[in-house]
C-alpha cells in the first residue's frame, strides 16, 4: 500500500498508530464477531476510549473536527481487520450528517455530544419494505398534531438497529408534492409506540445488526423535525453524497486485508519446489489486485477532499468512488479466496469472511447499479464536465 494520495504528516501518523491499535485490538475478536452476531461492545469501548466516535462532529459540539480524508482513513483502517466494527464510526457520520447540515444551533447542541462522547449510538432510517432503491415512495407518514408529530411506519435494513439510541427518520409530511413533501426527524429509542422489528440474520457484517425500526403512533416533538417541512428528500440525498465515501473507504479497507493476507501467503506457500508467489499466473493477479486497490483507495480520497471543500460535482465523483471501490473489493476479495486455494473456503482462515463481509459495499447507501443511473444523470445535467 502506498500514500498514493498525498496525506498530510498527521494524517500519516494517524494511519500508522490507528492501524497499530486495531491490529492489536480487533484482528482476533473479528471471527467470534462473526461467529455470534453479536455487536462488539469491547470494540466500541475501544473506538470511545480513543475519542474515535465523533470524529467528524465539529470540536464546538464535542466530536473530534476532523476532515473527510481522516475520516475515511479512521473506517479503512478498521475494516482492513473488522468490518462489522468499521460501521461504526460510518454510520455514526452518516446519522449526524442530517443534523450538521439541517439542524439548529439548540439541535446540534443537544443531539451531536452524546454520539461524540460516545453515551449514544445514531441510526439512519430511509429504507421501507416497499421502497428500497426508489426512496421517495416511502409510506412512512408524519402528521401535525400541535406541537408534536405522529408517525407511523416501518423502516427495514437499519444499520444498528437496537443498539443505537437516536434515529434519524424520513417520513412524508404532505402526500401531496411527492419527494418534496417528505420530512426528517430525530427520533429517540425512548418514545412511546417506537420499537424495533425483526433482526435480520446476515451473509455478511454480521456484527453489525441490521434490523426493521417500527413506528406506531410515535409522537415527536417538532423541536425534533430537522429543518423545514418538505426538505427531507433533499437532505437524505446530500447526506448519502458524503456518507457514501466512507463506505468507499471500508470496501477499500475490506480489500487491502485481504489483499495482505493473501500477499503474505502466496509468500511463504510452496508447490512445485517454489514459492507460488515466484510463479507468473499468481504475479499477475496479484499486480491487478494491487492496481485495483490503489485506483480504489484514490477515487475514495478524492471525493472525501471534495466533500470538504463542497465541490458541486461530489455527487458524481461520490458515487463513483464507492462503485468502483466496492466492485474493485468483490474482485479483489475473490481473487484472494482464490490464491490460498482451499484454505481460503474455510473459516479458520480470515479470507471466506472478508469475501462475505465486501459483499454488502455493492448494495448499501446506493446499489451499484442505481449509483450508474446516477452517475448518468449527472453527466446529462452537465455535458461540459471534464
């Protein structure tokens, strides 16, 4: 691996301790993660103790004010040994994204410093049984009651579901106007008629709960609503424009661990008298592997330095990144299994479960397939792109 893309001293020392202290801390718990299913307190005790969890939160709210490169550094570096551990600190940026970039200053206050002290894990709540890659036909709905809102419906897919403690969810305030009748709030696992639904049992990520998030007459503050009614789509959308960097950096992350193990191995078996590293046949996928994963990891850091500076065009170069670096991770992952032979089938070796654990990067926050209409879209809407 190298920095390819220019990192800055402290962002290179970062990389350095925070891959040092994951080694040490997550590679051996990763399997009996993946085993039991459990989520990994210890290893969020870890990510907390080191002051990891809020780390894209501005420092006036409590988080670590760190810029997008860093954060995807922080998510990489965890998923070269524990994926289900890495969406942590991912979905945890993708929950405050709404209040950061819609909230209030008495929002921002009150929501953002317990995700950053770590006292509150936040979820994402878009996806519906009825809706997936069409998101703008959720049924979820938020009617106005005084002061408060009563919601009503059923989100699938969540990403720490459970455990989390604040849910940022989309529901649709005016039937009427389509995507722009839809509104976010924030919603607390505390409130009466909230619950959560079925538990799904994963290929993959498995330490990571993903379940459905059920509301029943749920009735939320309008102190809760982040900005105006009707601006929910928008802001969904803008928020999956900077969060899908981060899952470009795990599938990046996926990928260099097993790239490295494999690389390790192909060093030290022997067939035919050899190292099958010495033969051709294996030179050349490993060369590809290694090309793919640092075409990958530079799209990935060009769009986090992008989101930092707001450039107009991160929504084609976010979904860019996070397609081909999740595509470039099932190749990589595969190709992987593949160099240890039948060891790379079994579970007493890392590499069946990174294959599983990439599998997910090509499918959330954005199949690969809706990212090329997206993609496609925006080169209409600006035929002078270069």
């Amino acid at each position: 691996m190298s920095d390819a893309f220019t990192l800055s001293e402290d962002q290179k020392l970062f990389r350095k301790e925070w891959r040092r202290l994951f080694e040490d801390k997550f590679t051996e718990r990763a399997a009996e993660i993946d085993r039991t299913g459990e989520f990994p307190w210890d290893n969020y005790q870890v990510l907390k103790e080191s002051g990891l969890l809020g780390i894209n939160i501005p420092e006036e709210y409590g988080g670590g004010g760190a810029d997008s490169i860093t954060h995807c550094l922080l998510v990489e570096e965890v998923a070269r040994v524990c994926a289900s551990t890495s969406l942590i600190p991912a979905v945890n940026k993708l929950g405050t994204l709404p209040i950061l970039f819609a909230g209030n200053e008495e929002q921002k206050r009150r929501l953002l410093g317990p995700v950053a002290d770590g006292s509150a894990l936040i979820s994402y709540c878009l996806t519906e049984p009825g809706s997936g890659s069409d998101a703008a036909a959720m049924a979820s709905r938020a009617v106005r009651d005084g002061d408060d809102y009563v919601l009503n419906g059923t989100k699938r897919f969540i990403t720490g579901g459970g455990v989390s403690k604040l849910y940022i969810y989309y529901a649709v305030t005016d039937p009427e106007a389509g995507s722009r009748g839809i509104s976010a709030f924030v919603l607390e696992d505390t409130m009466p008629g909230f619950q959560i639904g079925k538990h799904e049992d994963k290929l993959g990520i498995r330490g990571s709960p993903t379940t459905e998030v059920i509301c029943s007459d749920v009735r939320v503050p309008a102190a809760n609503r982040l900005g105006d009614e009707g601006i929910g789509f928008k802001l969904a959308l803008r928020a999956l424009d900077h969060s899908r960097v981060g899952i470009g950096a795990q599938a990046v992350g996926i990928a260099q661990g097993a790239f490295d193990y494999a690389l390790g191995y192909t060093k030290e078996r022997e067939q035919f008298g050899k190292r099958i590293a010495d033969f051709q046949g294996i030179q050349f996928m490993l060369a590809d592997m290694a090309m793919n994963l640092e075409a990958a990891r530079g799209m990935v850091y060009t769009a986090a330095a992008m989101a930092d500076r707001g450039d107009p065009a991160l929504t084609f170069t976010a979904a860019a990144a996070k397609c081909f670096a999740s595509d470039a991770a099932m190749r990589i992952t595969t190709d992987a299994v593949q160099l240890l032979g039948g060891y790379g089938y079994v579970k007493e070796y890392p590499l069946e479960r990174m294959f599983r654990d990439a599998k997910i990067t090509q499918i959330y926050e954005g199949t690969n397939q809706i990212l090329r209409v997206v993609m496609a879209r925006q080169l209409r809407q600006q035929p002078g792109r270069n």
